[in-house]
C-alpha cells in the first residue's frame, strides 16, 4: 500500500534546529521513497512499512543525541503530487 507523511521534527532544548533536522531528513531519504523538504515540514512517500521504518530509524538515530518531538499525519488517501492523474 503507498502512503504518503507530512512529518515535522521539533528539536528540544538547542539553538542549533538546521542541523538537527538536516541529519532526520537525511537519513530518512533512501530508495524507493520520496521526500521532499517544505518550510515547516517534510513529506514522504512511499510503501508503508518502507515510510515507517524510515521515520523510525531516522527518529531512532536523532533521538539518541537530541531530545526532539516528531509530528507525523500518514495518508493512504493522499494524490501522489509527482504522478500526473
């Protein structure tokens, strides 16, 4: 099943948000997925068990240096935004 994530990354108790979030993004991109980064969030999209194991390895290794907060709304109903109708 292809779902898509809205995902925004809050990190706690740092002035230093860029970095943080630079490395959540980069180790949530990888094959088979894609993500793009927005203002105030990122979307991802993908196979479902691909999308959560990216959001939990990459929550997993931001989460061992950083307390930080992770917002996530998942769809299965969303268009795919790079596919034409």
């Amino acid at each position: 099943m292809n779902i898509q994530a809205e995902v925004s990354l809050y990190p706690l108790r740092t002035d230093a948000l860029g970095p943080v979030i630079e490395g959540f993004v980069a180790n949530l991109r990888r094959p088979g997925l894609d993500v793009e980064v927005a203002t105030m969030s990122t979307r991802i999209a993908g196979e479902l068990p691909e999308v959560f194991l990216a959001l939990a390895e990459a929550f997993a290794g931001t989460a061992v240096q950083q307390e930080a907060v992770l917002v996530v709304k998942a769809s299965n109903a969303c268009p795919q935004t790079n596919t034409p109708p």
